[in-house]
C-alpha cells in the first residue's frame, strides 16, 4: 500500500532548486509545490513530528538552553529529522545562522549524523556555505572533514554554494577552497559543474580567487556551463571589473594612478593558518609567485598612502581595493586569451563570434578585453561583425560614444577606411551614429548640459573628418542627412545647454557684480585714510603691506569686471550649434577664471587691510586672518575645479580622438 504524501505549497523568490520531489505548476518563478513525504523511524513507523516541535523551535531561534534539556530528556533526537523537510537540528541552526548553538551541537552528535542531507540533498555544511557563516563552517569540518566533498541533489558542493550565494564572505570561499578536493563524486575542479564554480567566482567579483583557481586548472579559462557561458563573457558583462568600465570622478581619477597596488592572488595568510590548524594540510595550496620588488618609489607611494588613507580610510580603502579588481580582471582576460590560443583556430572564433562576447565587452566598452583579444588574435577585427553584417567595433564606439574604444581600433589605415564606409540595411552611415543623440550614461558622465553638448558636436566633426566626401550628404532610409539627424536628436539638450548656461552666468554675473562694486569702493576709502593733501597715510609706514592691498585691489577689479563682461556676451550670444564647441566654453573658461582670480585678490586685499589697520595693537593678526582668507578662495576652488579642468581639457586640451595604435 502507498505511504500517503503531504503536500505544501511555498512561495519562493526566482526560480526555486529542482529535486525529486519538486512539482511545478503556474507560474514557476514564483510559487512551487512539494510533494513532502511523511516522515518514518527505522521500523518504518510514521514519526509525529510535533513532539520534536521544541527542539525545532530552539534550533531556530538559537537557544541551545533549551535544546539542551531537550536532548538530555531525548537522547535520539539529535540525529532525528525534525520537520517536514527531512532537516535535523543541525540543519535548522546552520540555515538560520547560529554559529554558537551549530558549535555546541556538533559535539553531541556523531560524525555521520553532520552528512545526513535534507529533501533537497542538502547538508547542514550546504546551509553554513550559503548563509555565509565561518563559524560554523569550520566546526562541522573538523568534526567531519569529508563533508566538504558532499553534493546536494543536484550535485553542488559546499563550495559552489559558498561562492554563489555568500559573496560577502570572501575568506570563506578562500577556506572552502583550500579544503575541497577534486574528488568523487562532486569532482569541483574536473567535473560538470566545474565550469560554473569558476564563472560564479567571477560574477561574484572573487577576482583574485578565480585567478588562483585558472593557475591550478588552466584548463578551466575556457570551460563553458550548463548555461553556454564562458569566463570571458562574464567578464565582459561587468564593466565595473575594468578601469574603462568604471566612472571615476575628477579626484578619484587623480588618486587612482598613484595608488600602490600589488597583485598576487594567494589565500590570506589568516585562512591559510585555520586550514593548517584544523585540518593538518591544506589541500589546493600552489606555490604562487611572490610580488616582485617595485623599488624605492613604489615604497614612497606606500608610505604616502597609508599616511592619506588615515584621512578618508572609506574612499581610499574603496578606490585601493577597486584598482585591484581592475588588475585582476585584466589578468584573468590575459590567461583566458592564453589559453584560448591553445586551441584550434575554429573552436576559438565559433566561441568568441557566437557566444555574443565581443558585442557584450564592445556595448560596454571595455577596452582592456577588446584590445587584448586583438593583440592575441589580431585579424580578428575583420570578422567582427554584427547581425546586418556589418562590421561591430568602429560604429559601435561611435553611436555608443566610448572613446578609448574609437581610439584603440580607428587609425588612417585601409582596413579603418573600408570599416568608415560599410553601409548597413539601414543605410545609416558612421556620421549618422554620431549624429545619434549619445546613451544616457556617458551623456551623464559629463557635468553640464552644455559641455554635454559640446562632446557631441566634437564627436560629429571628429567622424565627419573620417568619411568620405561622398557620404556626407548621403540619407537614411528616413531621408535624412547626417547633419539634419544631429539637429533633430540634440534639440532638447541645446535648449537645455543655453539654460544651463545662462543659469551659470546670472549667478557668476551676480558675485562678479558684488566683488567689483566693493574693491572699486575700497580704491577710494584705503585703510587709515588720507592725509590733509591726498595721500594715504599709511603709503610710507606700511609700505608694503600697502602695496599689497592696492595690487590685489587692483586685480580684483580688474579681473571682477572682465568676468562681468564675458558672463554678459554669454547671455546676449545667438546659441547656435557651431557657438558649443568653443565659443561659448571659452567664453566660460574666461569667465570663471577671471572670478576666481577676483576672489582671491579680495581676500587678499582684506587680509592687507586688516594687517595695516590692526597690526600696532595685534602682531599675531596676520597668520589667522591669512587662514581664514584662504578658505573661501580653497572652498570656491574645490568645487569648481573638476569643471574648469573639464572645460579646459575638452576646450584646449588634446583630442580625446587622438590616434592610439594597439601595438
């Protein structure tokens, strides 16, 4: 006769771990039903799971005062399967993270008894790994080192558990793996979901776990999972892992370059002291190379580091750890394209042409990836092609606008110039992609609408020069020219571009006013006053400190009045489309410049001031009133130097075009 099943439904998030016991229906990706058979003891009699009701309580809640007067009264209760999950009490507590009652608890059992799996194949080391627990990871696997080989009912080890869902424990993906061998039946490293442990340790940003793992089994750079996914498309799909994916503000970028980094990606030597203590030897040890000597001047630069990081230890310790990443990336892409070199050409091109990687790494513009591949593989740029056949990497760093992508492939070459003029089905032209109104995120990247509109148009001339005469007049299947296509697409950002220029103006115009009308003030009322002809009594006494006052009083007049009038021709130009390309920047160059010189000549006219009129009764005036004049004029400059620069470097600076050839 059947055993009848119970039967519950339970709401889960995403799309729930199968079993054989799981039953679908409706919508899987959010309610699954399990068939849940009754629970029976060694005599095949049904077990009342409500007299293990306490016990399960406590495990849950992690009070082992409780569990213990339990177990002492229920000797077998330890090793007996207390809810409808098949879970003992050590599967409660590793699940609901109670490191302390799981420590207490593997003590009174026996080592079999921590094997023992639940309805989904389940250990209660699965639970520990998942729930991202240390602690009580490493007191089931001294009481049962084996445990680490277990697979779950779909064939997963601790490890993978561990590397997919407690990404914020990195030390303990570090002793799982140092701990799990490549044994039957998981087989972690050779087996089928060898391929996945490496792609999830990558996709959970173990970057330096993943390259220690490439350098055990080289051979896993090119495995591909049960989803047709490669390491190198996952690294692709992450801008954030490369330097040309991330957005790094003005001074994060000014750090970044200096920023002492040393890549060596062997365990922490705190994992690697647990391993030696608990379990005698570590298992997947290498040898790793030790970092190389980087000299005096990489010395400096760490001194000079630990000395700044005490200032903001959160953003140095951030950008530190985010140049790391960026190291280890471009690492792992140089062994997978290694690797991959290993193989036979068709396998190779099959898998970087139809697995989407090149088009993923170019849509994000990761420029380490594409440039590594085609210093491996470098007539791989004529097979770059997307679904209309027509070629990926020149119009794409167009319409997408990344520049370090246009800068690595585009050169006055034949093989640029047949690429420059490929027309697609739409008959959309390199000029027309420039044309195109520039995606949301490197719009945003740039402060202010009308510097925003001015990349665009430096992006237009820059293609404008690369295509052929011919084309230039050519139309879109929408008859329209590549010219007529810019003015339609960018209207709405000129119109926001004058605001935001004449915004800017009104408010700099204001200051400028308020500085000239007092320094112009200050010319004729000088401190300590005039002498019955005239002259200012304090010309000869307090000579210099004098003529301190009437210089900075002089240029900040001058310079509030030049910024005057460059804010004014901003707010009376025509706002023409050529007018944001330089003319309307330089006249804002100016225009702050000049404001910021007027302010500090300012304080420094009033620091010049109250020195002549206060130094007879206060010597010591001078260096706080210095102090204090510097800190609006450092205040102003903070804020608005990341723009300026900007403005200048966009303006007058290099071409972000400039040619840069990949070899």
């Amino acid at each position: 006769m059947a055993i009848p099943d119970r039967v519950i439904t339970l709401d889960v998030e995403g799309n729930p771990p199968t079993s054989p016991y799981l039953k679908t229906g409706g919508n899987p990706a959010t309610s699954a039903t399990w068939s849940i058979p009754t629970q029976h003891d060694s005599d095949g009699q049904e077990v009342n799971l409500d007299q293990y009701l306490p016990l399960y309580r406590a495990a849950f809640s992690g009070n082992w005062e409780e569990a213990s007067k339990f177990l002492d009264s229920h000797p077998d209760a330890a090793k007996a399967r207390i809810s409808d999950l098949s879970m003992t009490a050590l599967h409660v507590a590793a699940s609901e993270g109670h490191s302390e009652f799981v420590e207490k608890l593997v003590k009174r059992v026996p080592s079999d008894v921590l094997e023992m799996q639940d309805i989904m194949g389940f250990t209660p080391l699965h639970y520990a790994a998942i729930g991202g627990s240390p602690r009580s990871a490493k007191a089931l696997l001294m009481e049962n080192p084996k445990l680490a080989q277990c697979v779950d009912a779909k064939g997963r080890t601790p490890l993978l558990l561990a590397a997919t869902f407690a990404s914020e424990n990195k030390e303990l993906v570090w002793y799982f793996l140092l701990v799990t061998t490549d044994e039957a039946p998981g087989r972690p490293f050779t087996g089928d979901w060898a391929a996945n442990l490496v792609n999830v340790l990558i996709a959970s940003g173990f970057l330096e776990i993943s390259l220690y793992l490439l350098h055990l089994y080289p051979e896993l750079a090119i495995a591909i999972d049960q989803d047709d996914c490669t390491p190198l498309y996952v690294l692709a799909s992450n801008q954030s892992y490369f330097l040309s994916g991330s957005r790094l503000g003005f001074w994060e970028s000014c750090i970044y370059s200096f920023l002492p980094v040393e890549v060596h990606s062997r365990p922490p030597h705190s994992v690697r002291a647990d391993v030696a203590r608990y379990h005698g030897s570590i298992q997947n040890l290498l040898a790793m190379p030790t970092p190389e000597q980087y000299g005096v001047l990489h010395g400096l630069r760490r001194t000079l580091f630990g000395a700044i990081k005490r200032i903001a230890p959160d953003q140095f310790t951030r950008l530190h750890d985010a140049k790391l990443s960026h190291h280890y990336a471009f690492e792992l892409v140089k062994r997978i394209c290694f690797q991959l070199s290993q193989t036979h050409i068709s396998w190779r091109f099959n898998r970087l042409l139809k697995s989407d990687i090149l088009y993923i790494a170019t849509v994000n513009g990761i420029v380490e990836i594409i440039r590594t591949l085609l210093e491996s593989f470098p007539h791989l740029i004529w097979v770059c092609k997307n679904s209309t056949d027509q070629y990926l990497l020149l119009p794409s760093a167009i319409e997408l606008r990344h520049e370090h992508l246009f800068r690595a492939v585009y050169d006055k070459t034949a093989r640029s110039k047949l690429m420059a003029t490929a027309l697609p089905e739409s008959r959309d032209t390199i000029l027309h992609l420039a044309a195109k109104l520039a995606p949301l995120p490197q719009l945003s990247s740039i402060s202010g609408a009308a510097l925003q509109m001015q990349r665009e148009l430096q992006w237009f001339k820059m293609v404008e020069k690369i295509v052929h005469p011919y084309y230039k007049e050519s139309r879109n299947k929408n008859e329209e020219t590549a010219r007529e296509l810019f003015t339609k697409e960018h209207k709405a950002l000129a119109e926001s571009g004058e605001k935001w220029l004449k915004d800017t103006s009104n408010s700099c115009m204001l200051v400028a006013t308020l500085i000239a009308t007092v320094v112009f003030a200050a010319a004729f009322t000088v401190p300590g006053g005039n002498d019955n002809e005239g002259a200012p009594n304090f010309l000869e006494k307090k000579s210099v400190i004098f003529m301190v006052f009437v210089v900075s009083d002089a240029v900040a007049l001058f310079s509030s009045l030049t910024s005057l009038l460059m804010f004014l021709s901003i707010l009376t130009a025509r706002y023409a489309e050529e007018d944001f390309l330089y003319s309307l920047p330089r006249r804002l160059i100016i225009g702050l410049a000049t404001l910021f010189f007027a302010i500090a000549a300012t304080m420094v006219a009033f620091g010049a001031t109250l020195s002549i009129v206060l130094s007879n009764k206060f010597n010591w005036v001078s260096t706080p009133i210095t102090l204090l004049a510097c800190f609006p004029v450092t205040l102003f400059a903070l804020q608005q130097l990341p723009l300026f620069i900007q403005m200048v470097r966009s303006t007058f600076g290099r071409s972000m075009f400039r040619h840069k050839k990949l070899r």
